[in-house]
C-alpha cells in the first residue's frame, strides 16, 4: 500500500451551541451535532462515515472541546485543509476549531483521560435575551460560602451512582474528581454592557462523569445555597447511592464540555508500510 492511500484517522475538537440540536447523537428525524458533522464528512471520504464522539451531550448542552474521531480512506492533504473543508460547510452554530492525525486505533472515548465541564449560572437581576440560551438564571440570596464547601466535597474518589442520570447506567459509578469550585465572573452583552445580577462559573475537572452527573451535582449544590438543605446533607447523598435522595437536574443550557485529555502517544501516528 502506498503511504498517501492508506486510512487516515483524525482528532477533532468540536465546539457548538447546542440549542437548535437534539443533543450529540444521531436520533431519526431530529437535528443533531453527530449527524450535521457526518452529513458533511461523508463527500470528502467517499463514502457513509461515523464520527465518534468522546461523550454525548443532551439537547441545549454546549461544548467548546468537544473531541471526535473520524476516519478517511484516501485523503491526501493536510489536517488544516480537512478543517477548511468541513468548517465551510458546517451550519454557523457548529465549529471544529483544530484537527489532529491520530494513531489508527484512535478512540475518542476508551483513550480519554480526563475531562472539564463548565456551568453558567446568573443569580438574581433580569433575564438576557442573548445569554439566556448559556446560563442557568436562578432567584437569590444564594450563599456562595456554602456552594463552595458543597463543591469540595466531591474531589477525590467518590461513588456517584446518586448523582447517575436514568438510561445510561455504567458497570463502576465509581469516579475522581480532581477540581471542584466556583468562580465569579463578569458576564457582558453583545455590545459590552454588563449583564445584571451575579454571575458564577461552577468547573470541573475529572477522569470521566456519569450520565448526567454534572447537571445533578448542580441542582444538589444549588439545594444547599439556597439553604433548602445543610452542607452535610452532600455526605449523606453519597453515601446513599440513591438518585432520589440528590437534588434535581439542573436545566442544559449552562453546561459546557470545555476539554478532553488524551495521552501523547495517541499523537504518535504510525508509519505505513511502502510497497515499491
């Protein structure tokens, strides 16, 4: 085989708004992230292709490091062309912002290493008609003291079934959680105006999280900040592994998944054999 025909594997990060989309996975008859990047994929390998992504999102959930994998047969240029050629046809809320050539046996999913959420929530002052669609806008006081401490509670190694969301259970509900915290930000309009009310980032950084679990640690953070429940309340939800004894599912539209880690050696792309 010469070395231009064989199969390519390629590492994209993907970001979107995910309002207009059902969510990352492809579902008959409704608009999603996976089927608008294969829609456009498909005439530059020739042929049907999946775009595997290192996770699904829910509907009205963003990303800004979405990782996919996507395989070519034959494609001879390099991966800022490939970024070229699907950016021009992708929809304006959708864009791969870097590709990468990835080793063959690339899996965006089994090769992650770790992952960074990020949720937007305004606490009091009128509601935006252009950052509504990317912040959770919730009533006050809320006290941000007590979020914090709630948030710390869940670093380390913890078992999460009571935060699992319904319809996608995993063998181990087992999961670390490196970085837990809140962080004030300045929200501004499109013209710079700053937004009203308070505004605060809840990060996250983990090996890997459970269905939903993101969006259910927030409406059981916002429990205790509202001070509908006492901080210890976090241990007792653990170790309860129970998702009835947690808080609700916060709404999707301030989520964001901001990165997914990979190894280096997924990078190493392997040299093809040269048939003279």
């Amino acid at each position: 085989m010469q070395a231009n025909d064989r199969p390519r594997t390629f590492h994209l990060t993907v970001a979107y708004d995910g309002t207009e989309y059902c969510g990352w996975q492809v579902q008959p008859e409704q608009r999603s992230i996976q089927s608008e990047l294969e829609r456009v994929i498909r005439p530059l390998a020739g042929r049907p292709v999946r775009v595997l992504g290192s996770g699904r999102t829910d509907a009205g959930v963003h990303a800004i490091g979405q990782v996919a994998r996507c395989v070519l047969p034959a494609w001879k240029a390099n991966t800022v062309a490939l970024q070229r050629a699907i950016n021009s046809k992708l929809p304006n809320d959708i864009r791969v912002k870097a590709v990468r050539e990835t080793r063959e046996r690339f899996h965006p999913i089994a090769d992650a290493t770790g992952k960074q959420y990020q949720y937007l929530v305004q606490v009091g002052g009128s509601r935006d008609p252009f950052a509504n669609r990317f912040v959770n806008r919730v009533g006050g006081p809320i006290d941000h003291s007590a979020m914090q401490s709630a948030a710390a509670k869940f670093v380390g190694r913890h078992d999460f079934k009571a935060f699992q969301g319904t319809g996608a259970e995993r063998p181990s509900t087992v999961r670390t959680i490196h970085l837990a915290r809140w962080i004030p930000r300045v929200a501004t309009g499109p013209t710079g105006a700053e937004l009203e009310g308070e505004h605060w980032c809840f990060e996250i950084d983990g090996e890997g999280f459970l269905y939903n679990m993101v969006r259910n640690l927030m409406g059981t953070m916002l429990e205790v900040g509202r001070g509908k429940k006492p901080l210890d309340w976090i241990d007792e939800v653990l170790a309860s592994r129970d998702r009835k004894m947690a808080g609700p599912t916060a709404p999707p539209q301030g989520l964001f998944l901001c990165r997914v880690d990979y190894p280096d050696e997924v990078f190493q792309v392997e040299e093809p054999d040269v048939i003279e």
